[in-house]
C-alpha cells in the first residue's frame, strides 16, 4: 500500500471514528418510537421478518406495496433477522453499519474527484466530506437510505468519468449493473442515465456507433437487472412500476394545507414537505388506502393533486419556487427544527440552515473556475440539474439535498485549491 492509500484509509478510519464517537455520546441509536426506526422502511422491513411479505408501510397493515424499491426494506429486514425488529441492538448494528457506509464514500470521492480536478482538490474534498457535519448528521442520525445512496451515486458517478477513455463492452455491463442496483435503492438514480448517454456519446473514445451499441447494452443490463421487480409488481399489484408512490407525494406537496403554510405570517407554521390531511400516517387515509389498494389509491391521490394544480397554478408556481429554495437553502420553520434523535438542549434550527448554505457559494465559484478551465463537469452539473426535478413538483426535506452535497464540496474544493494556488504565485512574486 503506497503512502497516499494509507493517508486515504487513515481518513476513512477517521471518519468512521468521529461518526461512531457522536453515535455513542448523544445515543442516536435509542428511538422514541418504533415508525422513527426507518419509517415506511423500518415498517416494510417488520413484515418481511413476519412473514408478511413486502407489505404495509405505514402504521397498521394495507397490503402488498411498492412505495419504496426494495433494497433498503430489504436491508433492514436482514438486520431486523439477525438483532429483533426495533430493537436497541438492530439500531445500534444498523447506525454503525451507516456510519462505515459514509465514511467509505471518501474513497470514490477522492479519485472522483482526482479525475475532474486534481490529486491537491480530492484531498480537500474527501477531507470535506469525512469531516461534513451533514454526512455525519445522516450517518447517525438517520434510517434512511440517504447515505447508501449517496455512496453508490458517487461509485457510478466515478464509473462513468472512468469510461470516457475506455467504454468497452465489459465496463458498460458493469455500469448497467450498477444504475440498475441503485435504481431499486433509488429511482432517483435514473435522471443520471441521459446525462451519462449524452456525454458519453460526445466524449468517450471510439467510433460512435460502437458507443451508441454499447449505450444499448447498459440499458439492457439496467433493464434486467429491474425486471424481477417489476414483475412481481405486476403480478402482486397489476401494475409493473418501479415505484407506486408519485401520486402520493404530488397531493402531500400540493394542497390548501401546504398552502396556506406557506403564506402563514408566522415563519415557524411553514412546513412545505409534508401534509397530514393526505398522507397514509393520517388513519383515515390509511384506512382508505387500506380499503382501496395501493394502486388505486396512488391514482387517487395523483387525481386530487392535479386537479389542485390545475385550478391553482399560479399557488403550484410559488409552492415550486418555494420547494427550490428549501431544498438547496434549507426548509423554513419548524421542518427544520426537526431533530430526530439527537437530544441536545437548544435549537439547532439556525446551525442546520447555515450548513446547508455554507458549501454553495464555494461551489458557485468552482463552477466558474471549473468552466474558465475547461474541466469536465457537464456530468456533475447534469445530475445536479435533473436529480432534484421531481422534488420540486413534490414536496423537499433536508436530507434530500444530501446525495449531491459530495458535489457540491467537490466543487467548492476546487475554488479553494484555486485561491490558494493564486495566493501562493503572489506571495511567490513578492518574494522575488
């Protein structure tokens, strides 16, 4: 092992030591409630350990599901398996597992970053990362697929950059296998395919036509990799969707309740990410949900949301503006109060929001350095582009700016690595 990989290790190890030493000192391994462990995931997972398949993701039992993909539910029932369903030891496994999963993200960041930059900008980076007090904050703070997902949208992010000077047949299966994976993790994953197709057929090495072919096998490969899924969907549900939930997230976004949240003259009374008059945690829409299937009630929900959005565009507008400003600035009012876990005597509303803001005027700047450079960035400003399209239709929590944040301290070490180069050749011509 060469002298970079252990200072690279030694990070990782570092990282991992910061996020357990906060999951011990503040317990975030004790919940107050058992929906807290995981919400509908922790939920999904109990049934899979019950016998009850993939099912019932809110409180009381509604039948077979599609709510969330399957791999995370999944995770969590093998842990639920091995240490008891809510239970202090599966939380305390699971947490520790998170907390690994984060700090291993420093790797493919670092030579992520390497290939776009610089070897001077990927320490920065995965220094930045390793040290996030919002990585830490979902690694321990958080059942929730925030930091798998983010690790294996940094892998892929990497797989492709690495496939620029050598897209051959092998690598495109492999990069299939991986977006197909992260797909049934999160769909979300899916706004990156046009983005890497696009680039890959301007930039990759080759003839075009062999990229397009091998285009072609990634999709396949992703397609396979989806098709057990959507199968039992299809037999299980009557509908062969990757995800049943859309429908869903546009009423709890949209609505009078939401609203009037938002115009409310008291700042604390905006919460724009969650609707109780409409979503199944409300026992009487559990109850219809029950009553109606999943399906046919997604249907619903979707009805009543564009029928909303239809009579009330110019409301839609502003509530979209509203949703962008809360996911890349943070949520106003008491949806950012909102602690989970961690018991400490004192608002951390204020020190949320300003982590959140911190990194963007330092990736602004990269930007504009990145572009004057001619670095490589259409992939990373691609996917921060479309990754986020369909929370601003919906509705937006914190964690959901999470898995572009490691773009975002990529590009602002970038800015860095660039202002102490410049103020290191002024000193230098001082001196002289």
């Amino acid at each position: 092992m060469n002298r970079g990989a252990k200072w690279l290790w030694t990070l990782v190890l570092v990282g991992f030591g910061i996020r357990l030493a906060v999951m011990i000192g503040l317990e975030t391994y004790r919940f107050d409630d058992d929906f807290s462990f995981g919400f509908e995931a922790g939920r999904i997972a109990r049934s899979m350990v019950l016998g009850q398949g993939f099912s019932s993701p809110f409180y009381g039992p509604t039948g077979p599901t599609a709510i969330l993909p399957p791999v995370f539910p999944a995770l969590l029932a093998l842990i639920f398996s091995q240490f008891g369903v809510y239970t202090v030891a599966s939380a305390a496994v699971f947490v520790t597992l998170n907390s690994g999963i984060s700090a291993l993200t420093c790797i493919p960041l670092f030579y992520l970053t390497r290939r776009v930059f610089d070897v001077p900008t990927a320490w920065l980076s995965t220094s930045a990362f390793a040290l996030h007090p919002s990585a830490i904050w979902y690694s321990v703070n958080m059942v929730w697929d925030t930091t798998l997902f983010t690790l294996m949208a940094v892998c892929l992010l990497l797989g492709l950059y690495s496939m620029r000077d050598s897209f051959t047949w092998k690598s495109a299966v492999w990069f299939g296998l991986g977006m197909g994976i992260a797909t049934l993790t999160k769909t979300l994953i899916l706004t990156l395919l046009p983005v890497a197709g696009f680039w890959l057929w301007l930039r990759a090495a080759g003839p075009k036509k062999e990229t397009v072919l091998r285009l072609g096998l990634t999709c396949a490969c992703i397609l396979a990799v989806l098709l057990p899924w959507t199968m039992r969907n299809f037999l299980v549900l009557g509908k062969p969707v990757l995800r049943s939930n859309l429908g869903l997230e546009l009423n709890i976004g949209n609505n009078d309740y939401v609203w009037t949240s938002l115009i409310s003259e008291d700042v604390s009374d905006r919460i724009l990410y969650r609707s109780p008059l409409y979503h199944p945690t409300n026992k009487d829409q559990e109850r219809k949900l029950a009553e109606m299937g999943e399906i046919a009630y997604m249907r619903w929900s979707e009805e009543h949301a564009l029928a909303y959005i239809r009579t009330h565009p110019t409301r839609f507008l502003r509530l979209t503006a509203a949703r962008i400003f809360g996911l890349w600035l943070g949520p106003l009012g008491r949806a950012n109060e909102w602690n989970n876990q961690v018991r400490v005597g004192f608002s951390l509303a204020g020190i949320k929001a300003a982590l959140m803001v911190l990194p963007l005027p330092f990736a602004a700047v990269g930007i504009y350095l990145a572009a004057r450079s001619k670095k490589e960035i259409f992939p990373l400003l691609g996917f921060l582009t479309l990754g986020p399209g369909v929370y601003y239709l919906t509705h937006v929590a914190p964690r959901y700016r999470f898995p572009f944040d490691p773009i975002l301290l990529m590009l602002g070490a970038f800015a860095v690595r660039m202002a102490i180069a410049r103020y290191r050749r002024r000193a230098a011509a001082v001196a002289a």
